[in-house]
C-alpha cells in the first residue's frame, strides 16, 4: 500500500498536466457551440467531440488522456481516461483514473450537475467519489476508500463553489473567452486548489516542433494555487509547485476554431510534453444518447 500512495504521488504533477491537455480540448467544439446560441432560440445541434492524446518524456511514452465530449442542446456530459504507460508503467505501479461530468448550460453559464472520479492504482488500491452539487454550491458527496485522515480534509465552507476537475474543463469549455485569463476553484476528492490562468500570447511554432502542427498558436501558462487538503503525511505535500503548465492552441482545419497542439509542464523526471493524437468532430450516434440516459 505505501508502494501505492508513493506512485500515486509521483503520478501528481503528471495528472495536473494531463487536467490542462482536456481543459484546453473541450474548447473546440464546444466554446463556437456555446457562444452563437445565447443569442437565438434555435434548437442547439447535438456533436461529439473525440480527442486523445499522449504524454512524452525525454521522447519515452509515459500517459495517455483519452476524452469524449457529447453536447445534446443545452446538456454536456464529459468522459476523461488517463492510464499510465511505457516507461512510467515500468518504473511505477500501474495507475488508472476515469472521470465524468454532467449538467447544463445556457445563457448564464454552465450549472453542474454531477461528477464522478475512479482511481486504480496498482491490482490492490482502488478509491472513487461521486459529486452531486446542489443549489446553494454546497457538495454532496460519496467515497470509496478515502485514504486521507480528518485533520486534513477541506472544509465543507473551503469546498463551496468548487467543482472537481472534469467539471472545471466544461466551464471553461463553455464559458466565452477559453481558458486563459480566468481562475477556477477546484476540488479533486481531496484537495481543493484553484487552477490561475494567465493572459494569452500570439506565437509561431515552427515546422517540425511539434507533430501535426505548425503556425500560429494562443499560448497561455496555467499554476494550481492550493488551498486545503495538503500535507497528509508527505513533507512535499506542503512545498509551493511554482512550475507553470504551459498550453499553445492552433487552428487545425478551416472551421476557425483553435485545439490544443502542445502541453508541457517541467517534473523532476524532465519536462513532460502532451500532444494531440487523434481527432474526430462527429455527429450523435444511438450509442452517444444510450449513454447520455444512464
């Protein structure tokens, strides 16, 4: 078990960055799919947003972020798998973790509904936690295994008006104005952070620098500020993680929209680059409302 909680650790900041790879991916179809009908009553077409990507260090695969992002008028339900693999997998125990967000939005924003989060680390430890939010901002919640002693667990007054990370990348996806230059409050199950975006920049990246892209990006960097919930036995826990997140946005195909092309983030194992692997902007299948009903 301690095995467990070490890799579970060392996994941090690699899940911190991966939160930034699907931040920035649900602004492609749905940042255009929110904006244009505030202003109509049309009926909202319905699309599904397919991104995967991978996670390199020193050129070696270490994660992998798959994401599926359903839009049906004004409901959102967002799916998010991270699994560790290639040399991280070899150097560590096996780590896994699904995600899920639901809810609406409309003219005044996004309202959450629920949020679930699934952990498996190694074949012995597993913990999830499903979110309700109600009304007033306060969580409703429901653990597996929370492996945090009561002393340093947030707050319900800390938590108020946070939303777990899956739901914080369909706020930003869905509020106007992406996700630089904005602040999300954000609680993970047992951490409560904010994630501090600052302002964008124009910038070039050059043919060959990074797969699939080259030309002009919206570059912003990101920094989780913690708040509660840290220092649960780990002196690192408590030390300040100044290191930035950095992701650039570039437009990939004449629709004018801009998907994140290059993530990286600086670890004590090197600096870690994610990038786009595949992409596929599609049309509702029976599957897609099937899963939207359970």
């Amino acid at each position: 078990m301690m095995m467990d909680m070490r890799t579970a650790r060392r996994a941090c900041k690699a899940r911190r960055m991966l939160t930034a790879v699907a931040l920035a991916a649900t602004l492609d179809g749905a940042a255009a799919h929110a904006q244009s009908p505030r202003t109509n009553t049309a009926p909202q077409q319905s699309r599904v947003i397919v991104l995967e990507y991978e996670v390199h260090i020193i050129g070696l695969r270490t994660l992998s972020v798959d994401t599926v992002t359903r839009i049906d008028g004004g409901r959102y339900q967002f799916d998010m798998k991270v699994q560790n693999e290639g040399v991280l997998r070899a150097l560590t125990a096996a780590f896994a973790s699904r995600n899920q967000a639901t809810g609406t939005f409309g003219p005044n924003g996004v309202t959450p509904g629920t949020g679930y989060t699934g952990i498996a680390v190694g074949r012995d430890f597993r913990r999830t936690w499903v979110v309700r939010y109600l009304p007033d901002g306060s969580l409703d919640e429901t653990y597996t295994n929370l492996d945090q002693p009561e002393n340093f667990k947030p707050t319900a007054a800390q938590k108020k008006g946070s939303v777990d990370p899956a739901t914080a990348l369909m706020v930003a996806g869905l509020s106007p104005g992406g996700p630089c230059n904005r602040t999300i409050k954000m609680f993970d199950s047992k951490r409560r952070f904010d994630l501090v975006a600052g302002p964008a920049s124009r910038q070039v990246l050059p043919e060959g620098f990074t797969t699939l892209f080259s030309g002009e990006t919206q570059t912003c960097e990101m920094r989780m500020v913690k708040i509660a919930g840290y220092g649960d036995g780990n002196p690192k826990d408590q030390a300040t993680d100044d290191e930035p997140i950095r992701v650039w946005l570039g437009k990939l195909d004449d629709s004018g929209l801009e998907f994140p092309v290059r993530v990286t983030l600086s670890t004590g194992w090197g600096t870690l680059v994610g990038r786009l692997k595949k992409r596929e902007i599609r049309e509702f299948r029976p599957e897609d409302y099937e899963a939207m009903r359970r």
